[in-house]
C-alpha cells in the first residue's frame, strides 16, 4: 500500500540504499590487491561510494579496497586513476 | 583540531547520477570535508533529480530543494533561522552553473551582498545538463550544446565564458576560490578554509560531465586535471575580493599542457578540433590568461 | 486591549511583530513598502526578536521565507501587484512543500498599463497556488486576519500557507482606529509554531523539496486537496475561537440583509461598505436587495454562498478583476456554486473598479438598476463592466 508524507518529506535518510545501481554495469572493476599500494584514490574517486576500505590486518594501513558491486556503476574511474594499475575493468558476464 | 569526517558516506549510494557523474563526487567530498553538522540547499537540476527520487533520498544531512533560481535566497532564509535559533550549523548551497551563473545569478549576488553565512556552491558542468545540454553563460567558446549547435554559420557557442568566480569575489565575499576534483587535498583545503571564514564563501568547481561533453565516464578525474594542466581552467582563491593582495594561484603546471589535449577527448569539442584557426585562438585566449596569472 | 489608530500597512506589520514571527524577508513595492519598513524598525529598536532579511527581489522573499519555513521556524512577508506574480512561481512550491507562511498582501491592479492603485487582480491570480486567501474590508480586520492567518495555516490539519489582501491605499494607506489586543492575549490566541513535519536538523536529517515521480505526485496533490477541505472546519473553530477572546465575529461570508433580499450582491474588500450603504438607502426605497461578503476565498466558500443567496432571484458580483476571455473570476465561481446546488438563481457579472477606478453610490445603484431589470425578466449582459467609458475604446 502506498502511503505518503507531507510536503514529499523523506524521513529516511540515505535511503537511496535500497536502489542498487550496481544493474547498471556493463564492465566491473576487479581489483589486484598485490599490485594495490592503499593509496586511497579509487576510494576517493568513486561518485557513488562503491569502493569500501575493508579491514585488512595484513597492510600497513590496516585496509585494503573492496569494490561494493551493489552500487558500482562500472564507470572505470577507479580503473583509471589507479596509480599502479591494479583495477582491471572486466566485461561483466550476466 | 577539527573532526575529521572523510570516512563518513553522507552522500549514499543508490543515487541515480550517471556513472562517472563529477557532480556526486563533488558533493561527496564536499560532506567528507563539512561533516554532519551540516544544513544543504540545492538548487533544481541533476543533483536534485538523481538525489531525492521520493521516497528515497541519498543525503545524510538536512537537505532542502526548492527551485531552480533561488538556491541563494533558500540558503539565506535558513541562514536566518539557524541565527535566529542560535545554531551553529555549516550551511551549504549546491548549484549547477545555470543555477548560478544565470537564473540563479540575481539570488547569488543578493546573498553575497546581505554577507550570509551560507557557502555556495556551483559544479560547473558548462551547459544546461539536466534539460539536455543547452548553452548557458558558463560554456565555453567553441562548444557544442544543442542550442548553441555548429552550422554552416557558426562554430558552436560563439560567446566566451562569464568569469563568474571573479565576478562573485568582486562583490567582497570573504573567500572565493575555484577547484576541480582531480586537485583533490586543494579542494579539501578550501572547502575546510571556506567553512571557517563568517560570512558568504564561493566555490566555482569545474565538473566534467561525462553525458553532455560527450567522454568516456572513466575520464571524469582525467578531464578534471586536464583542465587544469593545460591551463583551461585555474585553481586560485582570493579573500575579500582583494585580487591585489589576497589572491594566490593554488596550483601552477610545471609546464603547461597544449589545450587540445583537453579539447581532444570531449565529443563536445569535436567539430573544432580540425580546425587549427579555432584552435590556435582558443590556445592565445587561455595563454594571455595564463600569462596574467603569471605562468 | 488599546485603540490605536494605524493605516493598514501598520496594522499588518504590527500583526507579524505580536505574532512574534521568526523571519521576515521582504521586498519593497508600492503600496505595500511600510511593511518591511515597520518590521526593519521593530528589529532595529529591539522590539521584534526577529531576523528580517532585506532580500533583492520578491521572488527571493518567498524563497528565503520557505527556507526559514523549512527549518521549522514561523516566516512572513508583504508584497503587492508585480511582487506577487513574481513571487507566483514560490508560491506553489510553498503550499506544496505545506509550509504555513504567511502574508499581506496590498491588492494592486497588475501592469501593463503600470497602475499603483487598487484592484484585486493580483490575489485571485494566485487563487490556484493552494494559499488559503482572506480578504480585509478595513485595518482592523487586516490586523485580525492577520493573526487568524497564522492559526489556521500552522493548524496541524492544515499546514498550508496563507494571505491576507487589503485593498491598495484605501486600506494599506488609510489611518483607522484599530482594537490592539495585549501582547499576553495574542501569545494565548496563537502559540509558538512547533512543526512536527518540517524542520532542519543536523540531528534528525531529513530532505525536504523532493523529486516526485507521476507514481507518487498525485498524492501529493490530493493530500493538499485535503488539507485545504479541512481548512473550512479550523477556519470556522479559529473564527469562533477569535471572537471568544477578542469578541470580534468574522463569518467566511458575512451577510446583511440577505435573508428575505430578491437581490444578492457579492462583494470583498473595502467595497463592501459602500456598497451595504446602498442597499441601506435602496431598502429604503422597497428593493429587497442584500448583501454577501466574502472574506475567505479560498477554500471557497460553496456552502456560506448557498446560504446567502439560496431565497434571492438574482445575484450580482461586484468584482475588481477579470479574466479575459471569460469575465470575472468570482462571477464564475459563484455561478458554478448557485447552478451546481441546483438553483436556477440568476448571476450576473460586474467589473468594478480596476486599477484604483472609484467605486462609487450610482455604480452601485447601476449594478442593482441592472439586477432588478433581470428580477422583472428583461435581457440583460451577463458581463457587465461598470463605470467605463466605452467610447474611449473605438479609436484605440
């Protein structure tokens, strides 16, 4: 059942959540995380948060990237502006 | 020593920006930097659309839309009822360049005026993005859009860009500087340099647009940093409108790139690209530029 | 309570100051100036604990007001004529976004010609923004509607945005004695605006001024739909509960001599004095003739009309507005109501008074000659524009 607030008010915030862009990919980034020097900057680059700095207790920096596929779009930022090239974009089977 | 806020998403994922979309990670960074003690008004256009599709919005922090024109005059009336209530709160406009260099110039230069304390910002995408890619007073000489398409009489815009971040310094504001996402501890610097001044701040940050200037959506940090590696666009702050002794270049290229290798990759400059007369005159305009700059 | 003697625009603006509203933003334009004149003064002097925002344009006015709004604060502005329509596009967003702002408005003709002077053509074209409109027939009654505005918009049940039209110099400029209610008394009348709604809130983050998709935008519609039916019953509670504190009544459509009248005339505004004047001496002279005001007219009120005009054969609308290509505005509301309600009562149109053109006793007189030929069944025009030279027109 529908319902809705007043004046189109969203109470819930980043609720965006609940849509998963990660449809729209036609190529997905796969990470090499021997190659991955943690400098950040697919992390940084990312305009839909798609790239997660997990927990890693084997780096120095304590994370490593973790692409999130649900939001990924497969712009292939990441890819590009990885200083090492560990970010392969790869065509994504379906 | 301030909170640092970079690892919080306040900008959710989910959002309907295009992939590669330079407005997301603007605002993205923007809230890395601002944290969530932070009010946003946005003006009407793509940010707007691809942010709050009803129910879902992806913004963590209050956020308030109401046209196209009036980001400014939004910003202010919540400035004044922040005031009035005693809050210390950031408050941020976000604007599209029509939202800011046209229909919504008349808001911006009234807000700045008034001294809120409101820190507006525009992602330049160069052109009427959210309607299809029209001209507007931010595109440059040369461009494609479809209301300023090449024919057999014209090449494109025929006009050159409005210096709209010199413009709004002129009217005094405390800090106004420009960037690129590409700059990236620069942008973070002035976005954190911006929010400890009192008073109106401007931020005119040059957003590639990977739809309406026709590139790959992995070239939008690319486009970004060529722009100002070849000098197209310059990163520099200014405070109080003083360009004789608070005005600073915040990045100088070592050498700087030829303007066709950022004409080159940009389906919107297409048409130009094989014609050197048009290409030399846009490399004089962005030299002379450059040479009052000083590099 | 005191008597003090105001002009319209004073008794506006000291309504917004004892409404203790939080925000002003407002723009100069004659004839409604002296508001934010009034209000920038208040804040001045320390009077008014309130942030007044002199903003660049009427279309930031209501901007800035709708942002204050949001944040969950009470937002008030005056403007006139040409600020109103450019305000107009605010004005829908305000209502859609249920942010109960308020505001006077001085009824002035719109342009072109530029005319400073009064007609009504500027609020009942922005009847369909989904602002609740009063209309003032004297200051008094500005600086009552005023207050009334304000319950009824932040009323729970409604939460839209409402105006309060008082005509252009003969009120806005016009000193008259005014009842001024102790500060305690409207404090009591009017509590503080504590939306539960709409706020700004780094706490509780929520994102108001949405992207609405066709799945959803015509709930919204709907739910506006509704707020401004509910708006009948809470206007007619605050009227009631307004006259129990301050003994003044107010009625959406105010009545006299209507009960056994064969003529009705419609009327809003100063006019309505004027025109009872008439109605007293033509009484006089044995023409059943009434008169029904209309003070809220929007939510337009259908059932008041029926209940004035319900015993009368013809009904005429004075109005200072029109709409080319159909005749008056109120004209065809009315008519829609009388003949929806079955009735086959007799409505006729009258132009009155646009641009600051007098309304005076023999145009009155005109307008009821014209009805009472319609009462005997003689052809007459249904539009009808009263004190006009219409040879003027045949060379221009």
């Amino acid at each position: 059942m529908k319902s809705i607030t007043k004046g189109a008010i969203i109470y819930e915030a980043g609720s965006t959540i609940k849509n998963k862009t990660g449809d729209w990919r036609t190529f997905k980034p796969v990470i090499d995380i021997n190659k991955c020097v943690r400098c950040g900057l697919c992390w940084a680059y990312c305009p839909d948060a798609a790239i997660i700095k997990a927990d890693d207790a084997n780096a120095r920096q304590g994370w490593k990237p973790v692409v999130d596929y649900d939001f990924c779009k497969g712009c292939g930022i990441c890819a590009k502006e990885c200083p090492v090239g560990a970010i392969e974009m790869v065509k994504e089977e379906k | 020593m301030p909170e640092n806020f970079e690892e919080l998403e306040l900008f959710a994922p989910g959002h309907r920006g295009c992939a590669g979309c330079g407005a997301s990670q603007i605002v993205r960074w923007i809230l890395k930097i601002a944290g969530p003690n932070t009010i946003c008004v946005s003006a009407t256009g793509c940010l707007e659309v691809f942010s709050t599709p009803y129910p879902e919005t992806a913004w963590r922090v209050p956020w308030v839309h109401a046209a196209f024109e009036n980001a400014a005059a939004v910003a202010s009336g919540v400035e004044a009822a922040m005031k009035k209530m005693g809050k210390d709160v950031n408050i941020i406009a976000f604007a599209g360049d029509g939202g800011t260099f046209d229909i919504g110039f008349q808001a911006l230069s009234g807000m700045v005026e008034r001294g809120h304390n409101v820190l507006f910002v525009n992602y330049d995408n160069e052109a009427y993005m959210n309607t299809g890619i029209q001209r507007c007073s931010s595109t440059p000489y040369g461009a494609w859009t479809t209301t300023s398409p090449p024919g057999k009489l014209t090449i494109g815009k025929e006009q050159r860009k409005k210096p709209i971040a010199a413009i709004i310094a002129a009217h005094g504001a405390p800090y106004v500087a420009t960037a690129t996402i590409a700059f990236l501890e620069d942008l973070k610097r002035k976005v954190k340099k911006a929010l400890s001044i009192k008073g109106p701040k401007f931020l005119h940050i040059l957003q590639p647009c990977t739809t309406g200037w026709r590139f790959d959506p992995s070239l939008t940090v690319t486009i970004s940093k060529l722009a100002v590696e070849t000098g197209v666009f310059v990163l520099w702050e200014v405070e109080d409108g003083d360009f004789d002794n608070k005005f600073r270049i915040t990045y100088k290229p070592k050498k700087r790139k030829p303007v066709i290798e950022y004409l080159k990759l940009q389906g919107r400059f297409r048409h130009i690209i094989n014609k050197p007369e048009i290409i030399e005159a846009i490399q004089r305009e962005v030299d002379e530029k450059c040479a009052k700059y000083g590099f | 309570m005191a008597k003090i003697v105001l002009k319209g625009n004073g008794a506006v603006a000291l309504a917004i100051k004892m409404a203790r509203v939080d925000v002003v933003a407002a723009y100069p334009i004659t004839p409604s100036t002296f508001i934010p004149e009034k209000i920038s003064e208040y804040v001045a002097n320390g009077e008014m604990d309130a942030e007044f925002i002199p903003v660049e344009s009427e279309h930031s006015a209501m901007s800035a007001c709708i942002g204050a709004s949001a944040a969950g604060l009470r937002a008030a502005t005056a403007t006139s004529s040409q600020g109103l329509e450019l305000m107009h596009e605010m004005l829908f967003i305000a209502s859609g976004m249920r942010l109960p702002i308020v505001m006077g408005v001085a009824n002035r003709a719109l342009s072109a010609p530029i005319n400073i002077w009064c007609d009504h053509q500027d609020t009942i074209s922005a009847r369909d923004t989904g602002w609740i409109q009063f209309y003032a027939e004297n200051n008094q009654e500005a600086f009552d509607l005023m207050l009334i505005a304000f319950r009824v918009a932040e009323d729970e049940r409604v939460l839209l945005p409402a105006m309060v039209g008082l005509d252009a110099f003969i009120l806005t400029h016009t000193f008259e004695p005014v009842d001024v209610p102790e500060q305690r008394e409207v404090d009591d009348f009017l509590p503080p605006y504590r939306p539960k709604h709409a706020y700004l809130d780094p706490e509780r983050p929520i994102t108001q001024g949405s992207f609405v998709y066709p799945e959803y935008y015509m709930e919204f519609k709907y739910g506006q739909w509704i707020a401004m039916e509910s708006a009948r019953d809470v206007i007619d509670e605050v009227f009631a509960d307004f006259a129990s504190r301050f003994g003044r009544k107010y009625e959406k459509v105010s009545t006299f001599m209507c009960d056994d009248a064969e003529i009705v005339l419609i009327t809003m505004g100063s006019l309505s004095g004027t025109v009872r004047h008439v109605v007293r001496e033509l009484r006089n002279e044995g023409i059943k003739v009434g008169v029904a005001k209309i003070t809220v007219f929007r939510p337009f009120p259908h059932k008041e009309i029926i209940r004035a005009v319900k015993n009368a054969k013809v009904v005429g609308v004075l109005e200072k507005n029109v709409s080319f290509g159909f005749g008056g505005a109120v004209y065809g509301e009315v008519l829609a109501t009388v003949h929806g309600e079955g009735l086959d009562t007799k409505v006729l149109d009258f132009i009155v008074g646009l641009g600051g053109r007098d309304v005076r006793v023999e145009d009155v007189k005109e307008v009821v000659k014209i009805c009472s030929d319609a009462l005997q069944g003689k052809a007459v025009d249904k539009i009808n524009w009263i004190n006009v030279d219409k040879e003027a027109v045949k060379n221009a």
